[in-house]
C-alpha cells in the first residue's frame, strides 16, 4: 500500500463542495501523481451544523441519533432535522467527490470521529457528556463501528478503484485519558477512562477497515504508543507540538512499521517558507534518532498542523500545494 507522499486533515473552509473536491483531488492526484499524493473526502463545517465534524460522525450513527441543542450537540430517540441535515451534507460531498474521481486508482482517505472525541463531545440526556456512562460509551462505539462500516462500503461502490484509507480523528483522547474533560457545570472533570478500556474500543472501531488506517490529534502529546497497540498503521498529529521526550516513543513507531502523517504546514493564514524548510525539522528528527534517511519519503506523509477550516480558500489551495512540493523535497533530498 502507497499511503501517498501528502494529504489534508480533514476540513477546507467554504461551503462549495463540488470546488472543494476539485482542490483536493486536483492538488493530490494531478499534481504529483498517486504515488505521491492522496485525495480525500473533505469537510466544510463552515456550512453550519451537521457539516462540523462531530455532527457529521453523528449522523452516520446506527440506531443512535443526535440534535443540536444550545450546548451542543445531544443523543435523543429518533431522527430529525439535524441527521437530516448532516447526511444531506455528506452526500453532497460524496457526490462531489464521485464526480472529481471517475476512473481514479490510489490511496483515498475518509475522516471520522474517534469513539473517545465523540463520548467527550455528545451530551446525555441530562446534559452530561456520553463519557460520563461506560455503557453509553460501549454503545456509541458500536453504533460509530456499523456506521463506518456503511459510509466505506458507500465510498467503495463510488470511487471502485480507491485503495480507502480510514482516518479517526481524536484530539480530545489526551484529555480522555488525563481526566480532564469538563462537566457539564464546568466545575468538575469527568474522571479518567482506564487505558485498556480506551484502547479496546479504539481497536473494535479500526477494526471495521480492513486496509490502513491512522488516527489523528492535533492535540500535545499524543499517545502513540497506545495508537500503535490499538491498531493504528498510522498517527497524524501537529510537529510543532513534538518535544524530545516523544523522541523514543517515535523512534519505535518508525522502526515498527508505523507511517507518521507530520502535520508542518500552518493550518491558518501566513507565510509559507520554502519547501524544504518545512520539513527541516522532519529531517532533523530522523538524525536525532539515528534514523536512516533513505526512509523518510516511505516512513512520513507531509499534512497541515490541523483541518484548513479556518483558512482561507486561497490560503488553503495553497498549504495543500506547498505540502506535495514539501514532500518531494523529503523524496528527493532526505538528508
């Protein structure tokens, strides 16, 4: 499996799926072929509800269903406006993406919201977060598990010739594990989930792809010693949050297969320096751990720090440009 030299998060601002689907698979399939670059289905929360990346997830749910409520979004007993809404959204981006990839063959990411995130993020009846019941965590992961399973088998049958790549995203999972989610009254946290239970649920729900698949944080320290023991092939994050302490932890994913999705790109409006300065600090990393250097181009996939929702659609078009050109920089000239 070629997971592709560069890709995006996730998130492109705008509301115009059929242009958003034309940037991301123009910049990743055209620009520097498949092998290089990967295409995927992106998400424009600028849209409103539903198209945000948790109400998105909860409308794939199985026999659970959520609403928009003042604080957020909230489980409840059946559909209405608000699923409707996110899987009106969803298939408007799939039917984008169908058009913009007739006859493609390559890696193709779909992005979904870990089973952890999404516990922290929907709320109970009573106002509190899923996270504050094990049963109604079990519950969501499995719900989250059928409805992976229908969104890739959707995918699939769309684009017949994408190898699928499926992404969780999990930037709440530190503070899952550290017991520092909030109550709904703000003024206690949510007690820490056990470890193995976390890694359990994350390795059913990966389980429903049987191709690669990565978690993603742009949070700090990212756990990725669990990821790799969950089942993750791969682990996406924001460089610039790295420290030396992650050295050995990294060091050991790398020799053990792990693909690391090195998020170096500014994910908001600025100056992009030139593209080997990107990954300077990539190449830097590698000779810190004595790494060969010959692996980079296979061992890293370049990315922005986070989602490009809050960029602007030039700036956008152009981080995921810069992020393919950074790449074959890292191929072509690894030390």
């Amino acid at each position: 499996m070629r997971w592709g030299g560069a890709t995006g998060v996730g998130s492109m601002p705008g509301g115009d799926a059929r242009e958003t689907a034309k940037t991301v698979t123009g910049t990743f399939e055209g620009s520097v072929g498949a092998d290089q670059g990967m295409p995927y289905l992106a998400e424009l929360p600028a849209r409103g509800p539903g198209a945000d990346m948790i109400g998105r997830t909860a409308g794939m749910l199985v026999e659970l269903y959520a609403r928009v409520e003042p604080s957020g979004w909230r489980l409840g007993d059946r559909p209405g406006r608000d699923t409707r809404r996110a899987a009106s959204w969803l298939g408007e981006d799939l039917d984008a993406l169908e058009e913009f990839t007739q006859g493609y063959e390559g890696p193709l990411k779909v992005q979904a919201v870990g089973p952890w995130t999404l516990a922290a993020a929907l709320e109970l009846r009573n106002g509190e977060a899923a996270l504050s019941d094990p049963g109604a965590c079990r519950d969501l992961a499995g719900s989250l598990t059928e409805g992976l399973r229908g969104h890739l088998a959707d995918v699939k049958r769309r684009v017949p010739g994408a190898h699928l790549v499926l992404q969780l995203d999990e930037p709440s999972l530190t503070a899952v594990l550290r017991g520092q989610i909030k109550t709904a009254s703000q003024y206690r946290t949510h007690r820490a989930v056990d470890r193995q239970l976390v890694e359990s649920a994350l390795r059913d729900v990966l389980a429903v792809h049987d191709g690669p698949v990565l978690v993603h944080s742009c949070a700090p320290d990212v756990p990725f010693a669990l990821l790799r023991r969950a089942g993750a092939d791969a682990v996406s994050f924001d460089f610039e949050l790295l420290t030396e302490r992650d050295d050995e932890v990294i060091g050991e994913a790398v020799e053990a297969g792990t693909k690391l999705f090195a998020g170096v790109v500014p994910g908001t409006d600025g100056p992009l320096s030139d593209p080997a300065g990107s990954v300077m600090g990539v190449r830097k990393l590698w000779r810190r751990l004595g790494l060969n250097p010959g692996s980079l181009a296979e061992s890293v996939t370049v990315t922005p720090s986070c989602g490009l929702a809050g960029a602007s659609p030039a700036y956008a078009r152009a981080a995921l440009a810069h992020c393919t050109r950074a790449a074959r920089s890292l191929a072509d000239n690894p030390e």
